[in-house]
DNA sequence: ACGTCTTCCTGGGCGC
DNA sequence: TGCGCCCAGGAAGACG
C-alpha cells in the first residue's frame, strides 16, 4: 500500500534504472486506467455513477505516454510521480492502493492475470533495455497521459506541500470543525500522508484524531508537523534496509510494520502508557489511538 | 460553503 | 476443504 515512502522508493530506484533510456514503444493493455487531459473518455470514469456510461474512448497517441523521448527525470510530490522527457512531455502516475511501475527484464513473460494495464519497452544506447511496466491489481491508481513539465507542476500547485516538507504553519491555518485526521488526509493541506501515518504521527504528537482541526494549540501543531517529517524520514529509511535486506513484497512490510506504534495494534497495549490502544471510524477510515495520552 | 458518505476494485483473511 | 462475506485503501463526486 504506497503511502509516500514507498512511492519515494519507487522514484529512487526508477531513476537509478531508467534515466537516460528512451521510450521506445507503449502498450496500453487496459484504457481505462490512462487519462489523457480533455479526453472526457479518460479513465477513472469508473469513479463516476454507474448510471453515467462514458463516450467512446478516443485514440490514445503513443508520443502521450512519452514515446519517442528520453527519461530525464523521476519526480514525486506527495504520493503521485511523474516521468519526465527531454523534451518536457511528462506522465503522472499514481499508484493508489496497489498500483507498481516496475522494470522487467528481456524475455519475461506477463499475463492478464498479472494485472498489466500499461508496458512501455525501453532502449538504452540504441539497444533493448527491458520493459516498464504499470500494474495494479485493485485499480485506484493511473496515468495521466499528455502533460507537459509545467502540467504537472500546475497540478501539484493544487496540492499541499510534500508532507516530508511539514511545517506548523499548516496545521496553524486550518480552520472548520472536521477532524485533524480528516484535514491530514486531505492532501490539500499536505501532500503524502495516507492512514497509517496519519495515525502514527498523531501517536507521537499525542493528538485525539478527532480533536477539531481548529483546536489545536501552537504547540500540537508544531509536535504534528515534526512528527509527521519524523515517520515518514523513518519509514524511507527502513523502507531502503528492507529492500536491501529481503526484496519484493514479504520484505516491503517487514521492517515498516514492526515500526508501528498504533496502526494494526487496536487492542494492544499502547507502547507509551500500557493503556489498551482503541479503535474507531474517523474520516470513514479505521483509526486506531490511545485513550489516554492522547489529547 | 462545508463536511460526510458512497463509489470504484480485488486479494486475502476470516467464519461457518 | 470450500465457499462466501467483508474489509483494506485514495480520491472524486454526490449528497446532506
């Protein structure tokens, strides 16, 4: 479940592995999961009302999904990544629950049941250099397709700051009565924090997550911005041993899992105080705090 | 205008 | 053993 050490990782190793290469093809295995900006057939129609069929799905280009170019640039702002050419085309990727963009080597085969939606295959100083794959079995995350440097950036202006940049400032301006969890989620007011870390840097903050988002004092503010640097910083980290150590899925939870303080630990005894951790619906999302040293 | 609920999807874990 | 239920998660749009 990429929250935003596990997309960091992702564009870290994505740059070591295909910076430099060029998109030499694309195959879009399911339409569905490519927006391509201004094509009202773009996926994620599937988030729309079921009783909304979408229009007949236009062509996709190829040079859309950066054929033709050259990777330049792996960036990331919160949870979402972008691919970046020479020549400033761009796609944004976000991998939802799920989703993986992984580099797969000549001669591997992948199946339908693989979960495949996009392959692009890659030349490297004029040879093949494999295959980029985006698969996600659950299909939250996609593409967007068709997007400039400046598209992406205009769209990341949308967002809060990268959560790894967390200042007291935005917890200080939120005004309204919804819960603090509710406003950390809402990647307007920072971009990255998904449910585990909400949680997690709330614990170590020592705010209720359904203090109002209006209620907190200077200095919670301050402890939840520091808090919120602190458990992402550390899950990149371990998130790099663990790649070291295991690799692939049994590993990625390993080290990461064994760092949570209250996220899947409802019932258990709270690390700080020993009181029974509690588990409630905060944001229509499973919250897991301590009854006690939680204000 | 603002906050909450529903919807999309599938694998895995649980209970019967 | 097997079947079916339900849950997890992010984000957009609908609804209150």
């Amino acid at each position: 479940m990429p929250e935003l050490p596990e997309v960091e990782r992702v564009r870290s190793e994505l740059e070591q592995s295909i910076v430099g290469a060029a998109f030499a093809s694309v195959t879009v295995h399911r339409r569905d999961t490519v927006v391509i900006p201004g094509d009202p057939s773009g996926g994620f129609a599937r988030n729309k009302r079921a009783d909304r069929p979408g229009p007949t799905p236009k062509r996709l280009k190829p040079a859309q999904l950066l054929t033709g170019g050259r990777c330049r640039a792996v960036l990331r702002h919160g949870k979402q990544l972008a691919m970046v050419t020479d020549d400033d085309r761009a796609v944004l990727i976000h991998l939802g629950m799920t989703g993986a963009l992984l580099r797969v080597i000549p001669g591997a085969r992948l199946s339908q049941s693989d979960h495949v939606h996009v392959t692009w295959r890659l030349d490297a100083a004029g040879e093949s250099a494999g295959r980029l794959v985006f698969r996600d079995p659950r299909r939250f995350g996609g593409l967007w397709g068709g997007l400039s440097v400046a598209d992406v950036r205009a769209r990341w202006s949308q967002l809060g700051p990268d959560a790894l940049d967390a200042r007291r400032g935005v917890f200080e301006s939120l005004t309204g009565r919804r819960a603090i969890k509710a406003a950390l989620l809402d990647q307007r007011t920072l971009a990255g924090v998904g449910n585990i870390y909400a949680d997690e840097a709330l614990f170590r903050a020592r705010v209720r997550p359904n203090r109002s988002a209006d209620s907190l004092t200077p200095g919670e503010c301050d402890r939840l911005a520091e808090h919120v640097r602190a458990v992402l910083t550390e899950a990149i980290e371990a998130g790099g041993s663990t790649l070291r150590d295991y690799r692939g899925s049994t590993g990625s939870e390993g080290a990461a899992q064994r760092d949570h303080r209250v996220y899947g630990r409802a019932g258990q005894p709270c690390v700080r105080c020993g009181q029974f951790l509690e588990v409630s619906q905060v944001a229509q999302r499973t919250t897991v705090h301590c009854p006690a040293c939680q204000m």
